[in-house]
C-alpha cells in the first residue's frame, strides 16, 4: 500500500502530489510536436456546451482528448488515479498501424488539465473486424495507484439505448451513466445496445472474466454521442498499473444479434449451466407454478402474520392447488424486519422456535417448500454480535464508508443509518452468514435460503463481494447438498452458482436469463386488497389481479394482514391463474 499523503505535505508541495511526480518527467516529454495520427480534441468536442438536458457533474474547462481514428471510430482515453485525472501527452504519443490492427503507445501523462506533464504510460491495442467492430485493450501505468481508464468513443449516431437487455428508452439530450453491476438500476450485465433512428444497431460492451464495476457514459451533441467507457479496478488490490478487460463496440443487424455474442461470452466465461441440466436446481424447484410471499414482522414490530396464522394459510392453500406446486417464500420470518439483522432467529412474538419448526414441519408434511429469507450483506451494528464481523463493513474504492442507509424505516423523512453494508468477501462476515443459514436449515429442516440484496457488488478496500457470495454458496452446498439458494435481483456471474432469481433480467434477451434460471416476482408486488407491500418499505401500490399469459416470472402472491381474512376469493381467482400459467408452460 503507497504511504497515505498528509494535507500539510500536499499544500507544501504547492500543487501537491502530481506536481511533484512532474519534477521527474522524462526531458523528452518537454518538449516535440503532436503525432498527425491524432486529432487534438477535447471533452467539449461534439457535445452540447452547457448540456440542453439532465447534465452530469464534469470538468468546467475543455480537458483534453487527443483521440486516434480506429475504424469508423474515434478513440481517446483518460486515465484516473485516486488523486487526480491524465490525459495521454500527443507529443509522446505513436500510432502504429499494421492491417486490421492499430497501437497507440503514449510514454507520458498530461494532468491540470494539459498544462503539466507527468510520468506515466497508456498502450492500447486494437482491432478491426471485418464488419467494422473495434475490440480494444487498454493498460495504463503512472507513478501512484490507478483507479481506473476511460476510452471515449466517437463516431456512433444518437438513438435510443438499451442496456443490460433492458427495453430501449430515449435518453433525448440527456447525459446518462449506467454501473454494472447496479442493483437498483438493472444493470446486470455489462451490454448496451444503441439503435439509430435509421434501424442500425450497435453493440458495447465489456468482455470480463471477472466481475469488476465497469459504466457507460452516454453525451449527445448534434451529430451522435461522445461515449465514455469505464473500467474500474478492484479496490481491495490497488496497483501502479491497471488493464481493461476486451472492449468491443460495433454494428449489428437487430437486437438479437447485438446482445448474442456478448451472452454466449457470459456463459462460457462463467460456465453458467442450462436450466434443463444445471444440477443445483432440485426437482421441487422445477415444478413450482406458484410462490406464496407470506409476510411476517415489520420493521416496526408490527406482525403481519405469525407462525400459527401462516400454517392456517397454508392448510386452505393446500386446498385450492396442489402444495408440490408451491414455494413458500418467508420475509421477515425472524421479527422485525432488518432490524433484527443478522441474528436469524425465530421471533417469540411470532410463536417461538417451537412454534416455527411446527409451521416448517406441518407445511412440509402437505407438500410445500419453505424458503426463508437472509440478508446478504445488512447487519445492525446495535447487537452485541457485531462485534463478531465489525472488520467486514464496506467501504468504497476511496476510502468513504458504503452503508445500508437508503431506507427511511421509521417515516421521519430521513434513511436511517444504523446498518452497515456487509462485505462477503471478508471471512468473519461470510463465517457468520453461513452458520446462521446453516442452523436454520439444520434445526428446522427448511428447504432453501433466500439471499437478500445478493445483485449488490460494490467496489470497495477490502475484499471481492462477489467470490465471497460464491463461497458462500459453495460451502453451504457441500455442508446441505440439495438445499438451493434463490437470490435477489442475480447479476450474469451469479446465475452460474444460485439457480433462482427474485425478479427477471434481460426483457429483451429473455432466453438469456430464462434458459438458465428460474424467477418470481418481488416481495413488494402489491396485496390483493389495498395493495400493502408488507415489510418492504413501498407502503403501498395497485395490486394487478392477472397473470399475462406469457409472463415469464413465477406468478407470486403477497399476503400481509388481511389477504386471508378479507381477500381470500382475490387470492383462490389467482392461485387458479397460476395453475393454469404453470400447466401452459408444461405443454
């Protein structure tokens, strides 16, 4: 790890720590004359100045982007450490071109924005294919940690954007950033499509071998987009040095062909199986027409359903469908909802062990499964226990602390702070995750384990989020075989080792998700009735009473307080849908 660098020795040093790494440029960089293989463009070149849409924050002055044509494109780069941001010098810069392949060699930096130089070295290695695609490397060095490079891309018209195989939208002039991977915006694979108001498609993306956070950047101008490329380095193993994973960006006749290549990479790259082979997946979860999302305790304490009312619900289900059919998907089943994160315990309130492994048993003994649900990376730093994993808290790639504190649990208008993000890839934290799953399976018999947020990776100082979501998974495999995970809202690399999804992914890819897992709908899906979310902190939406013939995901019932008691013919009308959609879907 470099030695941190003190606020009194950064002001002395005048302009701080780049000035002084330029005191040692090389003399050669003082001084020589652009290469004529590079058009001297800048951050302003070709976009709106001031943007005429929703803008991003963005340097105030015309950085500097001297950019190599590469095929139809335009390509320059950026490289940023985690204390300042660098151009490639045009004056130390070669273009090499030989056939379908070009390398641009830059042995120096540029930072303040061009008007100082600094040691440093950016190599990128192209190629053209014959449809025009470019696929490109970059590795950039420099005298401090690298966080990350940027390629800017030009050359590609405006249109809409799909990305992640989600559906196209119109960013119109506004200036858009998506993250992969992103839990809350989809973003569960590193693919955006662009189709041009001609019908032309093109294609980025990323062709990782690991999962590392990566963005696209969308600008428009007048005459088509400026296109950030992003590929940040992991931040638990800081370097000199950094390289980007293949970049490829190119045309395409559909979406279809667009978003194939890029899956078939994803598959083979993680050795995804296919739903019809994949031996995580047991046989119940195969046949499983309905889930029925019984909620238990609010954060507030508030029980919806306790474990007595549950097996009630249980036995009239028992009689509108057959029970083999059924998951039984269990939020809050251990009392006040994340507050009681990580403990795992059944709540007295509720009914007691006691009274949760009678549900368990009972249930099983009528045929369903039972799935309860664990926070994959909430822990409240109020019990004693914390103390157990305190070293597994998150932080992101500069040091600032990531916490679960986007929810406003009590409704004073605030999120609350009181829950740290948990890392997996720390071991104390993936110890203690494992052994609580691993003592509700052992004592009550359970049937799988529901892994809560489990599409979060965030980038951050100590450890790989997700190989720490895979060995977890692994180790409760060979300590349970047969007992699945089901994780919430899976990026691409997670369907290779959890076999079923809370929530769908790629709408307009759907065999690209669907032909490996199986999915069903959020917990928060309104309530027949009022449309309650239950525990999750929604409120309240409309509740949708059909079940669209083609819909992909598992049709899902909330059941809050008064589902039972006051929608129950609500409840029997779409359990009848649901067999239907499950003996449809057999045919």
């Amino acid at each position: 790890m470099p030695h941190p660098v003190t606020r009194r020795a950064f002001l002395a040093s005048g302009a701080g720590t780049a000035a002084a790494l330029a005191a040692t440029a090389p003399a050669a960089a003082a001084s020589g004359a652009p290469s004529p293989d590079l058009q001297l463009l800048t951050s302003r070149s070709g976009v709106y100045t001031p943007a005429r849409g929703e803008a991003v924050l963005q340097f105030s002055f015309d950085f500097p982007e001297a950019s190599v044509q590469v095929g139809p494109l335009l390509m320059g780069f950026r490289v940023q450490t985690y204390e300042n941001a660098y151009a490639i010098d045009p004056t130390v810069t070669r273009v090499v071109r030989d056939g379908n392949r070009t390398s641009l060699t830059c042995d120096g930096l540029l930072w303040a924005g061009g008007q100082e130089k600094a040691p440093g070295t950016l190599v990128a290695e192209f190629m053209v294919e014959a449809d025009g695609t470019v696929q490109w490397t970059a590795k950039a060095e420099a005298q401090l940690p690298v966080k990350s490079i940027t390629t800017v891309v030009r050359g590609l018209p405006r249109g809409e954007i799909s990305v992640s195989g989600q559906d196209f939208t119109d960013l119109k002039d506004d200036e858009k950033v998506f993250e992969y991977p992103n839990f809350f915006h989809g973003v569960a694979t590193p693919l955006a499509v662009l189709k041009a108001a001609d019908g032309r498609h093109f294609a980025l993306s990323a062709r990782q071998t690991a999962v590392r956070t990566c963005r696209f950047f969308f600008q428009p101008g007048p005459d088509g987009y400026r296109i950030e490329l992003i590929h940040e380095g992991e931040g638990w193993a800081k370097a000199n040095s950094l390289a980007t994973p293949p970049w490829r960006v190119g045309p395409a006749a559909d979406y279809a062909a667009a978003a194939a290549p890029h899956f078939a990479h994803v598959e083979k790259t993680y050795g995804i199986p296919s739903l019809a082979t994949r031996p995580d997946m047991p046989a119940w979860m195969r046949e499983v027409d309905l889930v029925l999302s019984i909620h238990g305790a609010h954060w507030t304490g508030y029980i919806f359903n306790d474990y007595a009312r549950i097996l009630e619900i249980l036995r009239w289900a028992a009689t509108q469908i057959d029970p083999k059919r059924v998951m039984v998907f269990l939020p809050a089943w251990d009392g006040r909802y994340y507050w009681n994160y990580p403990l795992y315990q059944p709540d007295p309130r509720m009914g007691g062990a006691e009274g949760f492994k009678r549900l368990v048993s009972q249930a099983q003994k009528l045929g369903f499964r039972i799935v309860p649900m664990f926070g994959t990376n909430s822990a409240n730093k109020v019990w004693e226990e914390f103390k157990l994993f305190a070293d597994a808290t998150t932080e992101r790639v500069d040091g600032d602390s990531f916490d679960l504190n986007w929810v406003d649990w009590d409704n004073d208008r605030s999120g609350e702070g009181w829950m740290p993000f948990m890392n997996l890839g720390v071991e104390s934290w993936r110890r203690w995750l494992g052994e609580r799953i691993s003592a509700t399976i052992r004592q009550f018999g359970v049937d799988g384990y529901f892994l809560d947020i489990a599409g979060a990776a965030i980038n951050n100082t100590k450890a790989d989020m997700h190989e720490g979501t895979r060995l977890l998974v692994q180790d409760l495999a060979q300590r349970h075989p047969g007992i699945p995970p089901v994780g919430e809202m899976l990026y691409d690399a997670q369907m290779a080792f959890i076999p079923m999804s809370h929530v769908t992914r790629y709408a307009l890819a759907p065999a690209a998700y669907d032909g490996y897992v199986r999915s069903y709908q959020h917990l928060s899906r309104p309530a027949p009735g009022r449309g309650s979310t239950g525990v999750h902190e929604a409120g309240f939406g409309t509740y949708k009473p059909e079940i669209p013939p083609h819909q992909r995901a598992i049709p899902t019932i909330t059941v809050v307080d008064d589902t039972f008691t006051k929608e129950r013919a609500a409840m029997a009308d779409y359990i009848k849908q649901a067999k239907a959609w499950g003996e449809a879907r057999r045919k």
